[in-house]
C-alpha cells in the first residue's frame, strides 16, 4: 500500500529510510512548538492554545503536502511571519490579535485561488534566483536578531538604538539568560557540526536544563515584575480547553477600529512575504534533493502550493499565525526523504506533541534563542549564490537583505528588493531580464507606499 501510494521505489528510497528522515525533520524543526507560543503570547494570546493550534496546523499542513504531492516538506508556523504577526501587525500597528488572525486566513483563501489559477506557479518561475536568496537571508538576519532580543544579548540603548547586554547590572535576570544563551549557540553548533540528528531541539533542551541548575543554584533568581519566571517545568496535563481561547476566535475579530485600507495592507504584507518565503523553501530544498526538472522547475508545485496555502487557512482557523513550508524539511532530505511518508511521520510526530504542550509552554525565551539565531545562519548561507559579480542582480538581494533586520520588517525587505531589481535593471539596459510578473510586483508595492 505504502509502495502503490508514495512510490517509494521510483523514488529510490524505502520506509526505514522514509521513516527516519520523517523523525530526523521533526526533530530539527521541533523548536518552533516553544518559540511559536513564546513570540505568540506577546500579542496576548494563551500560550497553551497556540502550542496547540501550532500542533495541528503542523499536522494538517505536513499531511497534506504528503498526500497531495507526495513531497517530503514539511509546514508549521513560518518563522518570520509569526514575528511579523506579533511584533509588526499586533504589536507595532496595534491590532488585536484576532484581526490579525482574520488577516491570516483572508490570505489563505487568496492563496487557494492563486494556486489553483496557476498564479503562484507563474510567480514561482518567474521571480529571478538571485532575489529569493536575498529574501531567504534576509529572513534569516531578521529571524537571529529576535533571536539576540529574546537572549538578553540585544538590549534598548538610546544613543545607539540597540547595545549589548550589561552583564554585571541585573546578573542574575538579563545577565544569566545572556550567558547561558551563549552557551545553548556553542552547544548547537557544535552538535550541528557533528552531525548530530536533533542538534537544534538538543541545544534548546540543554540550555533549558542548565537554566534550572542555575535556578536551583541562585545564579538565576525568579522576578515576576520583570517577566522572569521559574524555569521548572509543569508535568500536569495538557489543558486542552485552553484550545478553545484561539481556536475559531478569527471569526469575532473587532474591525471597528480597523480601517478596509489598512486590513488590506496587513493581508498584502502576508501574502507577500509568504509567497516569497514559500517559493524560497520549495526551491531551496527540492534544488538539494535534486527534484527540479531541466527547465529548473519543480513538478507538482501546484499541489504543494495549494496544500501550502490550506494550511495557512487552516492554521488561522485553530490559531496561529502563517503555516508554510520548512526550510528545516532539508534535513530529512539530507537523511534520504524522497516522498511524502517522511512527511506523514513528521505531521504524526506534531500531533503526538499536543500531550508535551505544559512541557513546551515552560521553556524560556533564552532557551529558544540559540535555535532562532543558529536558523537565522542557515537561512543566511543562501547569500553565498548570490552572483556579486553583476551589480544587477547583487544589489537588489543585498538591499533586501539589509532592510530587513533594519527596518524590523520581513515586507519592507522584500518590497525594497523587488523596487530595486525592476528600477536597477531597467535603468542598466538590461530590461529584458525582468519579467512582466517583476514590473507588477513592484508597481504594487510602490502604490503601496503611495496609497496606504
């Protein structure tokens, strides 16, 4: 059945090896069920409910892609686009949570209708190489910086915006946190460069552990008022009533004090950097399994798309911010995933989490930081086939990759990107390299700039 249903042998693979690279891609990804809720209950929302919600949206999206298009990626909440949900949308612009979450699930359905009209296909293939690296690493900067916030290493400074981290004021809160942050980087890259399955959820469990020795031991002391709490794990059972606080909670969202203007901005903002993020990963990690055509093009994209874009709905729904596919998925390609039974273990392993959650929902910012700012460097290496010998194409990805940590916004990053290819080569004499789809992109971003 399994053969019939995959086809594992045309694929040259088989189930021990689907099996464990589904557990290896699980494993490396497994980060995002304690930083999603952690970055997530920064807009007021119930952590348990989100570690839920991430759970299945985890589950369905993985399946799908499974059974849709028989690939070995996997989705979750992206990275990125939970920071720009929170920090940006909620945070930063002020919305309540459930309006963002509405904002979610209107991108979804365009995302569906996009998908199913051969619209992302042709986005796909047409945005130029060069500027999907300058996106993925910006993310990757982005996504580290938060990162370098979350560890106490990154700090408010009025002179210079940002500073570090004054080790011997407040030791034993910001200061502890910052070392033992450190520590949890070294140890993660240290396992990653052994090769060691899991080396990222290791690094975020043995800093968690030392975290609790130094409770234990004073070094790390407990201040609610300051928002450093105990690090000792809760073993009750999961509140799964907790999942009634987000899930379907998009559908009460107050719009009284949200301008169709600027919801429509936030929906746009979404779509475009999901769009980009999506197309990045798929491109990245079918390149290294060797799954794109002569044409350099990857078939079945349709179907993942649109499994991509279901789960972004879905997602919504349960509550959580944009699921998309994982650039971590390349580790059980790395560990020999072919089809889409590395995926069916993977969204399995996601749904057993659920009964974990009061572990997950424990784990402090600090813990998770390492993972964020060691993500952010794999993300970042796609830099390294940037072509800097032609201004043309180097530019624009550097300018992308530049404004997003700077400007602390994933949508600028890729609408700065996009401006400054379509203007940087029209202006060279190189005109034709620019597809009509790049002339439309960046038109609407300039109106964007213009209108709202």
């Amino acid at each position: 059945m399994l053969e019939k249903m995959f086809k594992l042998k045309a694929n040259h693979t088989d189930v021990r090896t689907e099996v464990i690279a589904g557990l290896t891609t699980f494993m490396t990804m497994a980060y995002i069920l304690a930083v999603n809720p952690n970055m997530l209950a920064a807009t007021g929302m119930d952590a348990t409910a989100v570690l839920i919600a991430t759970c299945l949206a985890s589950c369905v999206g993985t399946l799908c892609m499974a059974f849709m298009a028989n690939y070995p990626f996997a989705l979750a909440p992206g990275m990125g686009l939970n920071a720009y949900f929170a920090y940006t949308v909620c945070i930063g612009m002020g919305y309540d949570w459930r309006v963002a979450l509405a904002a979610v699930a209107v991108e979804g359905i365009i995302f569906v209708v996009l998908s199913l009209t051969n619209v992302r296909e042709a986005i796909f293939n047409a945005i130029p190489k060069t500027l999907k690296k300058g996106v993925s690493a910006g993310i990757g900067l982005f996504i580290a910086f938060i990162g370098l916030q979350g560890a106490h290493l990154v700090v408010n400074n009025d002179s210079t915006l940002v500073s570090y981290v004054n080790f011997k004021a407040n030791f034993n809160t910001e200061g502890i946190c910052a070392i033992l942050a450190l520590v949890g980087l070294f140890i993660t890259v240290i396992l990653y460069a052994k090769n060691v399955k899991g080396a990222i959820l290791i690094g975020i469990v043995a800093t968690w552990v030392l975290g609790m020795i130094c409770q234990a031991t004073g070094l790390y002391q407990v201040n609610f008022d300051t928002g450093f709490y105990s690090l000792y794990p809760s073993f009750a059972i999961t509140d799964f009533s907790a999942f009634g606080q987000t899930f379907g909670q998009l559908f009460k969202a107050d719009f009284s004090n949200v301008g169709i203007a600027n919801f429509i901005v936030v929906v746009l903002a979404f779509l475009f950097v999901d769009m980009f993020d999506t197309i990045g990963t798929l491109v990245g990690v079918a390149t290294k399994a060797k799954m794109l055509d002569k044409d350099d093009k990857l078939p079945r994209i349709k179907n993942a798309l649109l499994a991509d874009a279901i789960a972004t709905f879905v997602g919504a729904v349960f509550g959580t911010s944009t699921t998309t596919t994982y650039v971590e998925s390349s580790a059980g390609v790395g560990a020999g995933a072919r089809t889409g039974l590395s995926s069916v273990v993977t969204g399995l392993m996601f749904l057993l989490a659920i009964f974990f959650a009061p572990v997950f929902t424990a784990i402090p910012g600090f813990a998770t930081a390492p993972a964020l700012i060691f993500v952010g460097f794999l993300m970042v290496t796609t830099v390294l086939e940037v072509d800097f010998s032609d201004l043309t194409e180097s530019v624009p990805a550097y300018l992308c990759l530049l404004a997003m940590p700077l400007m602390y916004s994933i949508s600028e990053g890729i609408a700065v990107g996009v401006i400054s290819y379509v203007v940087i080569n029209l202006c060279a004499g190189k005109a034709k390299k620019i597809t009509p789809l790049m002339y439309v992109l960046a038109i609407l971003f300039v109106c964007k700039y213009i209108f709202l």
